[in-house]
C-alpha cells in the first residue's frame, strides 16, 4: 500500500491537524517513460500556507480533497526511462506520497556523494537560492553596510546572514529565543541578535543593534518587526519581501503605520521577491552556495523530523517556531 497525504479543508486562521487527511491507497507502477519514486525527504515550508488559500498568487493554490506538494528528494526504484536508472536520486516538485511515478519532467539527479541528501532541499536547494538571489537581485550588499534579518534562525534567514558576513557587512538578525540568538552570534557569525519574544520595545531594539542605520532588511516575516526596521532604514535602503510568516494566519488584513513617506524621504526600494522568478540564474547561485560550502564559508542547520505520517505536524511546528535552520521530514 501507498500513504498518501492530502488537504482535507481550506484552514481559516492558524490550520490543524484536522485539515489534513492521511489515506493507504494502491502502490503506483511505473508504466513506459516513467519512474516510481520513493520519498526519502520532504521539505515544509511556510509558502505552503498560502496555497492553502483558494486565491490568486503566484503559484497555483492546492484543491481540497487532493495531495498536497512540495520539494521532496526521491529515489528511483523502478526505472522505465532512459534518462534515469534504479537507485539515482531526484530532486524536485512532487506529492506529498510515499511513493509516486513521474515522467522525470522537472526532476534534477543530486549526488550524495557531493554532499547530504536532505542540503538539496536547504542550502543548496531553494533554501539557499532564495537567500542568495534575494540578497543579489534587490539587496546589492556593499561591504560595510548593516544588513538586518528576521527570521534569522530559519532555513532562509540563517543563509542570508552568513551571505552577508561574506560579502563584507554587519549582519543583526531577529529570532524569537535567546537560545537561537546564542546560535545565530556563536555558529553563523552574526554580529547581534535581538530576541523579538522578550523585546518591550523592538523598534528601540532594532535602533540600538544597528546604530549606523539599516541599509538592507532581509524580510521573512513582516508585521510589526517590518514596521520597526522602516524605522531604521537609511537613505537609499532596499527592502526584500520575501516572506511574510506574522501575517500568513490572519484573518483579516491588520493595519499597520503608513511607511510611503519614509519610502519617499529616504529613497528606499522595498521590493517583493519569489524565487522562482529568477530561475535563469539558479545554476550559477547553487555553484556559488556549493563553493562557499565547500570552503568552509557556509554553514547549515536542519530539524528533521522522522516519519512521513509526521509531515502536517512538522509543518504546523514552523508556524510555533519550532525549527532551527530548514525544516525537512524523513520520510
């Protein structure tokens, strides 16, 4: 038999695990031209709850009462494809199945060899390509400039920093325990931290961690900590929106301060970013994360979360805080 996971209802706020429904169904064969794939790795992600949502955006959203999907590491058991052979690894876009066929369309091999399975999924898989992209499509890093990071502890922001400490700046990053701020300073290099859980004030925070000013916030989470890095913001500042995790669970849009005049005043660019935008230049950002690997330059955390029946809860644990670094099931 074959697990399959899917979407039971549309949540309205934060999602349960009674909106998930976990069904035995036939195992799949591999029929001409196709694979059946075994998931070894699945990656939950807060994008996720956005296409959770029956609206427009800018990926299709999932449909009730069908599996749901994400980036998940494969291996090839059955083999009726030339272009793949029994025990290769794949990386891509597929269903929240234990097993499932593909045609191989959209499918890239990785090599275990070159570095741990489940980093395809992380640093040097959308993960790091988020950051990487992000930080050099709109941010422009300059050395000395202070770059500031919410989410910092998480799968993306924890890449960001380390990118940024690369390239020659100060780097502040926002997390949400004092023990994720120990991490962010001792392990990734960050230069502050500001436990956004125990601020009484984190716009005089943010003001005091970077006393020059902000001249690229690096945003995954949105909110009130968007509001107080606007605070900080110098001239000709430039704002990534990457992700926006304060917000994902709202069920009614919050109004927050009016930031047009500081955009104005200061020239800021604030921009909103998806990664797959920039596919053309995926090669070159997954060599430049592998090289910095490599060397030394990068490090990476991962909360791997054992059974592919414990894939909801290991997405609902994202939205508690729950992960350090890239949050992947073993399936």
């Amino acid at each position: 038999m074959n697990k399959v996971i899917y979407l039971r209802n549309r949540p309205a706020g934060m999602p349960s695990l009674s909106d998930f429904e976990l069904k035995e169904e036939e195992k799949p064969k591999a029929e001409d031209g196709e694979i059946l794939i075994k998931t070894e790795y699945l990656s939950v992600d807060p994008y996720l709850r956005g296409r959770m949502r029956n609206v427009e955006s800018y990926i299709e959203p999932f449909k009730v009462n069908e599996p749901l999907e994400s980036g998940i590491i494969g291996k090839v058991i059955t083999s009726k494809n030339i272009n793949f052979k029994e025990g290769d690894y794949v990386n891509g876009i597929l269903k929240w199945k234990e097993y499932q066929v593909s045609s191989g369309a959209g499918l890239n091999k990785v090599d275990k060899n070159i570095a741990p399975l489940s980093s395809f999924l992380g640093v040097l898989g959308l993960t790091g390509i988020t950051a990487y992209l992000g930080l050099d499509k709109i941010g422009k890093l300059k050395v000395g400039e202070t770059l500031l990071v919410s989410g910092a502890a998480g799968a993306v922001g924890s890449i960001v920093g380390q990118i940024g400490k690369i390239k020659g700046c100060r780097v502040v990053g926002i997390a949400g325990s004092d023990e994720k701020i120990h991490k962010l300073k001792a392990d990734f290099n960050f230069d502050a931290g500001i436990n956004y859980k125990t601020s009484s004030d984190i716009e005089d925070d943010v003001k005091k961690a970077c006393p020059n000013g902000v001249d690229v916030y690096f945003d995954n989470v949105g909110g009130e900590i968007l509001d107080a890095a606007l605070a900080s913001i110098n001239k000709f500042g430039r704002v990534i929106n990457c992700g926006a995790i304060s917000l994902y669970n709202a069920t009614d849009v919050p109004t927050g301060p009016r930031h047009e005049g500081t955009l104005i005043k200061k020239s800021v660019l604030m921009q909103g970013f998806t990664v797959r935008d920039y596919v053309k230049d995926f090669g070159p950002a997954m060599k430049q994360l592998g090289a910095w690997l490599h060397e030394g330059k990068l490090q990476y955390e991962e909360t791997v979360v054992a059974g592919f029946d414990n894939t909801p809860q290991a997405f609902l644990d994202l939205f508690k805080g729950k992960n350090k670094g890239k949050m992947i099931v073993k399936a």
